[in-house]
C-alpha cells in the first residue's frame, strides 16, 4: 500500500500550524480574552514561584534621574531608600522563597520607579517590575528580579497585577501616568471593591501644588470622608512610619479585582 504524501499547500496553509504556534491566530481580535489570560496566568505563575503572597506597590515620575537638580534629584534618593526600608522591615527577606510579604513592586521603568527597585536590590531583596509595552518601547530598569521582570501588553491586565496583591501603595511625584494608577487606586477604595491597603503621598507640597483635593470635596464631588485616603510624607522614614500607623500587615492583599480601563486594541 502506497501512502500519498501530502502536497506543499497543505503543508504551507495557516489551519495546518498548530494553533499554540500560529500568530496570526493567537493575534487575531477574536482571541482577545485568550490573550487576556495569557497574560494574567504568565505572571501568576512566577509571582506563585517565588512565594510572593503581598506588594507594596511604588508609583513615580520616570523623568527624575539619581542625578536630577533640586527635588527630583531627592526624590529619587528618597525612593531608593524607601525601597529598602520596605524589603528589610517588611518581609520581603524570607528563605525558601515564600511566603514573602511586602515585596516592592513597580511599573518596571526608569526614574523613581527605578530608585525604589535599587533600594529593595541593595537590601538583598527580590522585587517586580510590571512592564508596559509602549509605542516608544519602555526597558526594564536594571534592578528588577529578573524571574519577577515582566511585559504586558494590556494595561488593565498590568493593573490588574499591581493591585491584586498591593498591601500599600506609596506615590512619589510624576505625571499623567502615575496621576491614573493613583486614582485608580483610590476609586477601587472608594468603592469598596479593593481593601482599604493604606495609601501615601510623598512630598506633600507637591501634591497640594498639583491636585487641589479639598477642593473636590468643596464642589461636592467627593465626600468629605475621602479625603482621609490621603496621606503624606516627605521622608522615607515617614513613609514607612506612616504605612506602619495605617495598618500595614493588617490589611489583606486583593484577591478579585475589576479591570476599570479599556484593555485596548489587538497587538
């Protein structure tokens, strides 16, 4: 018996390609929700592997440099030190990976984000960095866990993981960026769809400068009660003090979050 081989055009023909394989499939829009799920379960799986049970998530400019003139430059050197203050007091430091508790976690970029990664490094820490894919292509900073350095395309699914296992959230000065995870974050506490992790704003003056909070509560459009989300610090020691004084190792990680941002389009 003579089996017939296949011809090159059914070799060749995209419904031959695994579909594990196939880009155009995997990419196509209708496997948005798969990609969605990729993306969450990738990163799942490592943060599981590595014991990481809670985060204290750090937010900030990436324009501000270890050698930026005048406040940026201390805000960075603040940040670096807040990183490591958190890894040595926090929980981060455990053998046997896991479970750690408290580990810094940022959106992966340079600037401050970078400082608070350095600190939790200099501390002998592992810490994470939530990379974004953007059309100008963000790079990890050099002191990511390089197992816990990860990229999403989808912004909420990065939100997503920023949140779910945040046990505080501390918000150096930045931009249009950090503005959104910030009242992201407030909006998930104000709702009660997140726990009430505590929050911190360093550089008070900053913040009043840019954002009028009472205001908002003046015109009505927030409660008076709101505003007491807000904290502020303008030292690394007082951040931490103030975590501490909010109730930091009481609070429980998020565990089911909603994803409030559009996820985008297909890459």
């Amino acid at each position: 018996m003579t089996i017939k081989p296949p011809t090159p055009e059914q070799l060749a023909s995209p419904s031959y390609r695994l579909a594990a394989l196939d880009q155009d499939f995997i990419l196509a829009d209708a496997q948005r929700g798969l990609r969605f799920m990729l993306e969450y379960e990738k990163a799942e799986q490592a943060l599981r592997a590595w014991g990481v049970h809670s985060t204290i998530v750090v937010f900030g400019s990436a324009r501000h440099q270890e050698d930026a003139p005048g406040r940026g430059g201390r805000w960075y050197a603040e940040a670096r030190v807040f990183g490591r203050i958190a890894s040595e007091r926090g929980g981060a430091l455990i053998a046997d990976n896991g479970p750690r508790q408290n580990v810094i976690a940022t959106g992966g970029g340079p600037g401050l984000m970078e400082a608070a990664n350095r600190g939790a490094m200099e501390a002998g820490a592992p810490s994470i960095g939530f990379n974004i894919s953007l059309p100008l292509e963000q790079t990890p900073n050099p002191y990511t866990t390089p197992e816990l350095t990860f990229r999403f395309h989808y912004f909420a699914m990065r939100k997503m993981h920023l949140a779910m296992r945040a046990n505080a959230l501390v918000v150096f000065p930045g931009g249009f960026g950090t503005l959104d995870e910030l009242f992201e974050i407030l909006t998930l506490r104000q709702t009660h769809k997140a726990s009430l992790v505590p929050v911190v704003l360093f550089d008070e003056a900053y913040w009043r400068e840019v954002i009028n909070f009472d205001a908002l509560a003046a015109h009505g459009v927030v409660a008076p009660e709101d505003l007491a989300l807000l904290h502020f610090a303008d030292s690394a020691e007082a951040a931490w003090a103030s975590l501490i004084a909010q109730g930091l190792g009481a609070a429980h990680p998020v565990i089911d979050l909603p994803m409030l941002s559009d996820p985008g389009s297909p890459p």
